[in-house]
C-alpha cells in the first residue's frame, strides 16, 4: 500500500518536471507555431546564467526569478534575429515546417558549444534551497519532500497565471490571434512581430524555471551535455502532444500521466522499457486521439 | 544528347568516379564512400519531405532497420552481400510502411515528436532482444574485395565503389520516381491537399507510398553505412544522425534532388576541415572541445537563415526572376 | 529545359564536390612506419570529448598529455618525444571509424591509444582493418573482455579488468561476506550490465531483487526513486549497483530524499566517489560504509607513490581540475604505453611494439595493483580488483588496511587471492 502511494507520488513528481517544459513548448507552439528545440538550449543557458547568479549572490529565490527574466530576454532576441529573418526568407510548404528546425538544432548546438567554452565540459552543482528529504508520515518517509512540492506548485501557479493572461486578457487575445490567423491579426490592428517576441519572451521565462527546477529538483548537477535536457526536450514534447499541443493545461494533464505511467512501468513491470512505453504511448494517442486528451479536434491540419 | 539519354549522365558520372578513386588516398576513398551514402540517406529524405511534405526526424531509425536486416540475414543465413542489401531495403520499407500508415494521420509537429521518439527509443528495443547483439552490435562483413581486381582494389575502394555504384542507381531510380506521375501526385498534395484530393488522390496512401519508398532507400543507405563501420549498433544510428541528415537535406536544398550533393558533402567534409583548422591553434581544451561544434552550427545557421531554400533553388529562383525581368 | 539545367548543375556540383575532396597529396612510401621519426613518436586516440557519454572521459586526453609532456621533459623515450593526436567521436561508432581513419591516414599516428567504448572500438578495428595493417591499439578503455583475444584482435590490448570479471569477483565477495542477506541489484541493461550477470551466474550468486534499468533512463526524474521505492518494498538489505556514475548518483540522491538505509556495493565503473562529489558534496557522507571496487590505487590515497607523483604532475599540467579516477586513468595509461614504448627498443617499429607487451607486458611497471596478463596468447591487462569502503570524506580505503587483491579470468577460472606485489616505481616516475 504504502509503495503504490509512493509510486502515486513519485509519478506525479516526474510529471510535474515534464509538465515545465512542456508548458515551455505548448507556449512556443501557440505564439508561433514553431517548434523550437532551442528550448531545451535555451534552458540549459538560463540555467548556467542561474547557477551564476547562485555563486554570486548566493540565494536561490533571488537567482530564479533574475534567471527568468534574462531568460525571457534572451529568448525574445533569439525570435528577433533568428526566427523572424527565417520567416522572412523562406517560403510556405514543407520548407516552412522542417527549416526552422534545423535552425533551431542549429541553434541548440551552438549553444551548448558557447557553454562548454565559457564553463568548460564538466559538472557544476547548484545546491538545492529546499530540503531533498521527503516529508515524514507517521514512521514513513514518504517520496515528496519539500523541494518536490515547491515545483508542483510552480507548475499550477504557472497554469494558472498563463491560463489567465491567454484566456482573459487583451495580451492573451493577440497572442492566440496572431498564432492562427496573423493576417487577420495584422488587419485588426496587432502588432504581430511584437507580440510574437512576447510569446517567445514568456516561452524563455517559462524554460528557464524548467531549467533551474529540473536541476535543483535533481541531482544538482549541470554540464553542456547534461542527459537530462536532451531527453526532457523529447518527453516534454510527449507530454505536450499527450495532453494537446494547443493546451496548457492540457499540456500539465499530459504530463502528469506521462509521468505515472512510466512510474507504473518502472515500479511494477521494468525499468528497461521506459523508452518504448514513452513512445507506444505516444503513438497511442497520436493514433486514437491526435488532438490530445483536452484539445478540441481541428479542422485544420497545422 | 545528355537531354534524352539522362542514363548515359549518369555512367558517364560514375566512370568519372572510379577514375578519381584510383587516384586518390585512402582517407579521400573512405570519405568518398560516407559521402555515397549520405547522398542516398539525404535523398531519402528529400523524397519524404520534400516532395511529400511529411518531416520526419527520426530516419535514423529506418537505416538503423536496413544496417540490422542486413547484418542479420548475412549472419544467421549467409547470404550474398547484393542480397542482404536488398533484405535491407524490403526491410525498412516494411518499417516505412507502418510508419506511413501511423503517419499518414499525423502532420506538422506531430509527425516530427513521433519520428522523434522512435528514434530515441529504438536503441531500447535494440537493446531488449539479444538477437541484435546489444550494445556491442553485431559484425557485418562483407568479406574481402574480389580477387580478380587484383592487388590495388583495397577494401576502402571496394566500399567506395559499391557505395556509388548504390547511390548513382538510387538517384537515378528516385528522378524517374519523383517526374512520374507519384512525384507530380506528392507535388499536388504538398502544394495543396484539399484541391489535390478533389482531382482525385488519394491522400492517405500516397503519403503512405512516400514513406515506403523513403524508408527503403533509407535502409539502402543504412546497410551500407553498416558496411562501411563493418559493424551495426544502436550507438551507430544515434538522435544526432537523424539530425545530421535533415540538416543535410535543408542544405542541399529539401525540394530538390539536384543538390544533394552538396549536403553529403558538406556532412563529410565540414567536420574534418573544421577539426584540423582547430587543431592548428594550441588552445586550452574548453576551446579545442567546443569550436568545431560552435563553427559546425554557426554555419548551419547562416545557411539556414540566407540560403533556405538550398542553393539550388535560390539559383534557380533568382534566374527565374531575371527571366521575368 | 529545366531538366538538363538541373542535370548540368547536378553534374557540375557534383564534380566541385569531387574536386574538392581530391585536394590531397598521394601518400608518400615511408621507409619506417609511420609516426616515428628520430625525434618524435605519434600517437592518437578518439573518444567522447563532446556529447552525451562525454562527462568524466574528456578528462582522459588532458591527464595523457600531462604525463607525456612530464616524459618529454626527461627526455623522452629513447629520445623520442610523444605526441597525442586527439580526436572527439562523440560516443558514435561511425564518427570513431572515421576519426580512426583521420588518426591513421591522415595524422600517420604510430599507434592508437586509449580508445573509448566497445562498439567504438570493435567498429574501428574491423573497418580500419587494424589486424591486417599492424596498426598497434594500445591499451583500450573498455572491460569488454572480447578485446583480449589476440586470435580476434591481433593487435590490441586491453589495459582495465573485464565485467565479467569485477562481477565474478564481486559475487565471491558478496558470497562470503552477506551469505545470510537479502541481496538487490540495480544494472544497466546493456552488454555492461548483462556482462555483470553472466559474472555474477559464475559466482552462484541470485539476487533477490533484480533492478534493471534502460541506458539512458537513470537521469529521468523518476527513475532513481522508482528504484528506492523498490528496495523498499523488498527489504534489501545488500544493494549492489553496477552502473554508470549518473546512475549510482541517481540512486544515492534518492535514498537520500527517501532516508533510505541499505549497505550499498557499488562496481568500479559507477563508484568514483570524486565523480560524484563533484556532481553534489551532499551525497559524499552517503557513500560512507559503502562498498567500493576498484584495481587502481585510490586517487585520495596520497601515501601511494604512483598517486603521489601523477597528483604532483597533473596539478602543474592542469591546474584547474580535480584529480579523479579518469585522471589515473588516463596517466595510467600514458604511463604504460610509455613503458611499451621503451621496451620495443630505439628501432622502433609498430611489430616489435607488440611483441614487446606481448613478450615483456606481464612484467611492466605500472600503477595498478593486479598483475598483467600480457603474453602472446592473451592480451588482457588488469585481472583484478581490491575492496574497500569509502570513510566519510569519499575516500575509498582498502578493507583490512592493505590492498588485498583478487583476481581471476573472464572466462571459467575461479577467483584467487593474489600475491602479486606491485614492484616499486621506478625512479622519477619513469620507465625502463
């Protein structure tokens, strides 16, 4: 009993890492209909950037909100001078879909290389500001510790704060409209380039919590070519399609059965087939429901 | 005369080839024989997405379907190398055709996550039957280069030879394939699906067609990869294969077979020039490490973001423009 | 039209291409091998220096360096100087083929050293055709015991001890050690974890829990506690790891969110306590108690002449790095190739390179603490391992006090207590 309270917990921890960089791609995808693996790229130099607010100021609550804002910044230059001349020079058809990807794989190597000169190939640690041990239940420790909680509530106080400003704001509005129909976006008056920067900005804040979370809610450790961000760039996206690409809070839901499910597998099948299962999983809702748990079935095809 | 008779190009080109090789060191012959097969792989790519519109990220996968059927049948059945290539090709084709079928459904993002994730996932499934040798892979040997050649035929040329000869008939086969009335039939889907589905095609398995034939020449390519490392692994078809050939692709140029030279090339050869041009400089190892990755994607950027659409269409496009001018 | 213009430009750019991979010189007939001239000595090794697998290995290059430049400062061998070409194949078996192929062709290497990876290395040495050009490759970073066959492998040699035998080892350990216990083993489901099993199935050792794990997985946030959630449930009471360091860190980290107490047993492989110090200072004090193998003097073990001198050389070479076992690694192997290199001779040549391990290997001074097994029907290096337990500053201490080291073979053979006692360092640090 108590183990599968555990596995409850320990699933619903994971999800809620994927959930953060989920939520980053769904927020990529609705502003700009790009998907950018510069996220994860982006995310790790936030999160570098973080770790050296950390050494110099040495509080985590100061670093972390300082890290999204450059983060934020950074990410609305790379929309700035990448994404937007992309744009501009391509044409429509299969070239607009696969050519900003390779950008932002570009993008993302280049990245990781600017780190590995700057910090150098090995670990750094960023010590975690919340304690790692889980909360006592009666004689148990159970698997949530209050690091854990922390980024659970993270991720909802993201949801909701996101879900507000997309759904019943001004910023929101422009933001989905220039998403689906810039054109008509433009005619109505916004100013689409911009708000797509603002898309991009609030993507990189969003990444950078990711970053920094996912690290401290770990191990601590960080490196270029840290495992973590290559395969959280790929589950994420699982739990963003899981859940409905169009969807943040989809995107969460997504993530939280994501998250259980493996932890199902790893507890009571086997650790081995934690890749296919993440993948038949993938495949099952792609094939069953391709709108994803919440989204609602378009019309269009992307 | 090159106009009705593209096959004489062709031979022509080929002859050329084997001229060159004769002439040339061992390191350029084994480059030569990576950049054969990238032509192929690339061209695969091409087809899939350019033609028909469908953007996969995980093609690893699929030559990873060809090295392992090939290595397989030639080690379990010991069947002669011309035949493990074709079981490779049957074999991913086979793979393309469920994927197709999967991906038929999917577009955009979508079919991009999930060839994705079987591209990261495929190395478990590698590792989950050891049938497929597990990490340490399995050899693929494709035995010594005919002794009638004689003395000066060595194994890289061999590879060299039999990896153009594969990819001059793979390029070939896949412009006939790609001016037929398949090709005209992807060109209208991409263009735009809804009118093409009103001239009368049938969406579904026309995109499921092109991932066929793209996964079997993928497999090509892959077994003959797999000859060339003479080994087969799941570490040999890793994510950033998959990635090296949509980069290659969006190089040469995706919408077009003309300059897919150009992509395999530039695989090959950036990465070399780049490492000595670093190894000049003495450097501190953070530099030494990272400036060829850093210049590697710097270059794809500016690539990306100038020259789009490959070299071949802007070529094509700016003359278009004089023309109209 | 447009089809003979894309035909033209096809044609055209594809002979550009050509031209330009042509620009190169014919290879010149040497009269001696190539990478040895009067003065210098060429060697070359590729291996993850960027990438995933990279992390801890991309230390090896430097620490090589730094004992080589140490040589070259004392003369060199023979009064060669040597120098390492070093190549980055990212863990992918096609890039290390074709870096193989740089290394050989290109830079004219004398020999390859310290190759990374078992497919890696199996790839470069059937596509380069190692064996049939006499290319010496020298002291190879892999325990895949397949290497040590000199009938597979002519001209390679293994330096570091196989899986199966650190598991087989391990197993007579766990044997005498735990017999009443309940045992649980977390392994990589690899050929690197399935290695361990065959040596532990020699042993006659069953777990009571097995854990495997996907390659690749134990970063995934779920993994590690999923493991400890497990070991719970089973009341391990002896946890066994065989994994890679991200993995034994995964698992530390969690046991300790979890408070979870268990005398771990962790391979050579994963049990770098400076690896993992460095990864977070908090999970050190956790090593403490556990069990640790290991065939090298342990790198915090400053009363050990070898560490002593390699610590004082990589201090000066590379001033800003910590001195872990990658680094005894490496300059371990530096150090034995340098003593290859000096017993084949002044005449230098690639075939008396290899008859000299072959003939005087077993005999090499080196740093490690088990016997070589060189000899012209067996290329293996290590055959054993040592146990110890960490103290609570990370460093590993032998059990009993002194080193007492077991050996065996990968194949059959039972374990035995060795006798071997490592002959003194020669002086200054360097080979006769």
């Amino acid at each position: 009993m108590i183990q599968f309270f555990n596995m409850l917990l320990i699933g619903i921890g994971a999800g809620s890492i994927y959930a953060l960089m989920a939520i980053a791609m769904v927020l990529v995808w609705r502003s700009t209909r790009v998907v950018n693996f510069a996220q994860a790229g982006m995310a790790l130099l936030s999160t570098y950037i973080g770790f050296e607010l950390v050494q110099k100021t040495g509080n985590f609550w100061i670093a972390l909100p300082l890290a999204m804002i450059l983060g934020a910044v950074f990410s609305s230059l790379v929309e700035i001078l990448l994404i937007r001349t992309l744009i501009k020079h391509s044409t429509s058809g299969p070239v607009a879909g696969i050519v900003p990807i390779i950008a932002t794989l570009g993008l993302l190597g280049f990245i990781r290389a600017i780190i590995g000169f700057i910090w150098g190939n090995q670990d750094v640690q960023i010590k975690a500001p919340l304690s790692q041990i889980g909360f006592r239940v009666g004689s148990q420790t159970i698997a949530l510790s209050p690091m854990n909680l922390f980024v659970l509530l993270t991720v909802f106080g993201m949801v909701i704060v996101l879900g507000f400003i997309f759904q019943r704001t001004n910023l929101g509005l422009s933001l989905r409209a220039s998403a689906y129909a810039p054109e008509i976006a433009q005619l109505a008056g916004v100013r689409v380039g911009a708000i797509r920067t603002v898309g991009w900005a609030i993507a990189g804040a969003a990444g950078a919590a990711a970053g920094l979370l996912q690290t401290v809610n770990g191990t601590g450790a960080l490196s270029p070519d840290s495992l973590e961000f290559s395969l959280l760039l790929t589950f994420g996206f699982i739990a963003a399609v899981i859940g409905g690409l169009e969807s943040l809070p989809g995107a969460v839901l997504g993530a939280l059965v994501l998250g259980l499910v493996l932890a199902i597998v790893q507890i009571y099948i086997s650790g081995t087939l934690v890749f296919i299962v993440a993948f038949a999983l993938l495949l099952l809702v792609l094939l069953v429901r391709p709108q994803g748990f919440i989204g609602v079935k378009a019309g269009r095809r992307a | 005369m090159l106009k009705k008779h593209p096959l004489i190009g062709y031979s022509l080109f080929g002859f050329v080839l084997f001229l060159i090789s004769n002439r040339v060191d061992e390191l350029r012959v084994f480059q030569g024989a990576s950049v054969a097969i990238y032509v192929i792989a690339i061209a695969s790519i091409i087809l899939l997405t350019g033609y028909s519109g469908q953007v996969s990220l995980g093609h690893g996968a699929l030559l990873a379907i060809g090295g392992y059927a090939a290595a397989l049948s030639r080690n379990h059945w010991g069947v002669p190398v011309w035949l493990a290539f074709c079981i490779a090709v049957l074999a991913a084709a086979l793979g393309g055709y469920l994927l197709g079928l999967a991906a038929a459904r999917l577009s955009g993002p979508y079919l991009a996550g999930t060839t994705l994730a079987l591209a990261i996932g495929l190395p478990s499934i590698a590792n989950q039957f050891s049938i497929f040798g597990g990490e340490q892979g399995l050899l693929f040997d494709i035995g010594k280069p005919p002794a009638s050649f004689g003395e000066s035929l060595t194994q890289y040329k061999w590879f060299f030879w039999i990896a153009s000869l594969a990819a001059l008939i793979s390029i070939y086969w896949l412009r006939n394939v790609m001016n037929s009335r398949y090709g005209r039939s992807w060109k209208s889907v991409r263009s735009n699906d809804v009118a093409a589905e009103l001239a009368g095609i049938n969406i579904g398995r026309n995109k499921v067609l092109a991932f066929t034939i793209s996964a079997g020449i993928a497999g090509l390519a892959g077994a003959l990869l797999a000859m060339s490392i003479s080994t087969v692994s799941p570490g040999a078809f890793p994510l950033t294969l998959s990635f090296s050939l949509a980069t290659g692709a969006v190089l040469s140029g995706v919408t077009t077979l003309g300059g897919v030279m150009i992509g395999a090339v530039t695989l090959v050869a950036i990465p070399e020039i780049v490492g000595s041009a670093v190894s000049r400089f003495e450097s501190s190892d953070a530099v030494a490490n990272n400036l060829p990755g850093l210049l590697v994607s710097a270059l794809l950027i500016l690539t990306v973001l100038f020259v789009p659409n490959g070299p071949v269409e802007q070529l094509r496009a700016r003359r278009e423009k004089r023309a109209k001018s | 039209m447009i089809r003979i213009k894309r035909q033209k430009l096809a044609l055209t750019s594809a002979m550009l291409a050509v031209a330009a991979l042509t620009v190169s010189s014919l290879p010149a007939q040497a009269a001696s091998d190539p990478g040895v001239t009067a003065s210098s000595i060429k060697l070359g090794i590729t291996l993850p220096m960027t990438g995933i697998a990279s992390p801890g290995y991309n230390k090896i290059p430097g620490a090589m360096k730094a004992y080589f430049d140490y040589v070259n400062d004392n003369g060199g061998v023979n009064g060669r100087k040597i120098t390492l070409v070093v190549k980055d194949d990212q863990y992918i078996p096609s890039t290390a083929v074709a870096k193989a192929n740089e290394l050989i062709l290109k830079d004219k290497v004398f020999a390859l050293a310290g190759t990374l990876g078992t497919a890696s290395t199996k790839a470069i040495s059937a596509s380069t055709q190692l064996a049939a050009r006499g290319i010496p490759s020298l002291f190879v970073n892999t325990g895949f015991s397949g290497f040590a066959d000199p009938k597979a492998y002519p001209t390679t040699f293994s330096i570091l001890p196989s899986y199966v035998m650190e598991a087989k080892i391990m197993g007579k350990f766990l044997k005498e050690k735990y017999a009443d216990k309940k045992l649980a083993l977390i392994y990589q489901d690899d050929d690197f974890g399935r290695d361990a099993l065959a040596g532990f199935k020699q042993a006659g050792i069953t777990f009571g829990t097995y854990i495997p794990y996907a390659s690749g997985s134990q970063s995934l946030p779920a993994t590690g506690a999923g493991w400890i959630s497990k070991l719970k449930a089973s009341g391990a009471e002896v946890t066994v790891l065989f994994g890679v360091s991200s993995a034994s860190t995964a698992a530390l980290a969690n046991a300790y969110a979890a408070q979870y107490k268990t005398q771990w047993v962790l391979g050579s492989v994963g049990g770098d306590a400076t690896t993992i110090a460095a990864t977070n200072k908090a999970y050190v004090p956790l090593l403490y108690g556990a069990k640790g193998f290991s065939f090298a003097p342990a790198p915090t073990d400053t009363t050990d002449e070898y560490i002593k001198l390699f610590q004082s050389i990589y201090a000066t070479a590379q001033p800003t790095q910590t001195f872990d076992n990658n680094v005894v690694a490496g300059m371990s192997n530096a150090f034995l190739a340098v003593q290859a290199l000096k017993a084949a001779g002044s005449d230098l040549t690639r075939a008396g390179l290899i008859k000299a391990i072959e003939s005087k290997g077993s005999t090499f001074a080196n740093p490690f603490l088990t016997p070589l097994g060189y000899s012209a029907t067996s290329h293996v290096g290590g055959t054993g391992y040592w146990i110890g337990t960490y103290d609570p500053t990370g460093a590993l201490k032998p059990d009993g006090g002194k080193y007492t080291v077991y050996t065996t073979d990968s194949g059959n053979g039972p374990v035995v207590e060795s006798s071997y006692k490592r002959p003194a360092m020669p002086a200054k640090g360097l080979p006769n």
